[in-house]
C-alpha cells in the first residue's frame, strides 16, 4: 500500500456515517492506497479542479475578438469613471499619509 512520504501536522478531521467510511476504505484497498493516501489524494484534485473552474474563464471566439479589440482600442473613460478614480486616488494618499505619520 502506498503511504504518504512527508506528514504535516496539519489535520482535517470530519464525521461520516459507516457506510460511507467503509466505501471510501473499499476504494482506497482497490487502489493499494491507504485511506489517508486515498482521501488526501481525491480531496486535492477535487480542490484543484474546484479552484482552477473559479480561476480561469473560457470566452467564445467572438467574446475574445471583443475582449482583444477593447484592450487594444480601450473606449475614452466616462465621468462616472473619473470620478471613481477621483474618489481612489483621494482615498490612497490619505491612507499613505496616515502610513507615513505612523512611521510605516
């Protein structure tokens, strides 16, 4: 059975019902995996996948043609624009004038 090589000390811990437990110790014994092995190696990809569905976006070819055209020709900012950047740029250098009377 494999084992994993570097332990951390780091833990989850969680309650399943016995059915489940039993399943999941099934699976690992199929795959000569330890049941640790077997959670932490199915956790992992399903945490992988999860995060990289909410990182990464897929645009039709005629989204990126527009996406592409718009970054290379960007439209000319609008008031409601100018005055968010306004608003912003009072906002950072209050906070960097509040940073520096701290001394940080």
């Amino acid at each position: 059975m494999s084992t994993l090589r570097n332990p951390s000390p780091e833990r989850l811990e969680f309650r399943i019902p016995a059915e489940q437990k039993a399943l999941i110790e099934r699976a690992a014994a199929a795959q000569g995996q330890t049941v640790s092995g077997f959670a932490l190696r199915t956790l992992l990809g399903a945490a992988q996948e999860v995060m990289q569905a909410e990182t990464e976006r897929s645009l039709s070819a005629r989204d990126s043609r527009l996406f592409l055209e718009l970054l290379s020709s960007p439209p000319r900012p609008n008031a409601a624009l100018k005055a968010a950047a306004s608003r912003y740029k009072t906002a950072r250098d209050g906070a960097a004038g509040d940073r520096a009377r701290r001394g940080n």
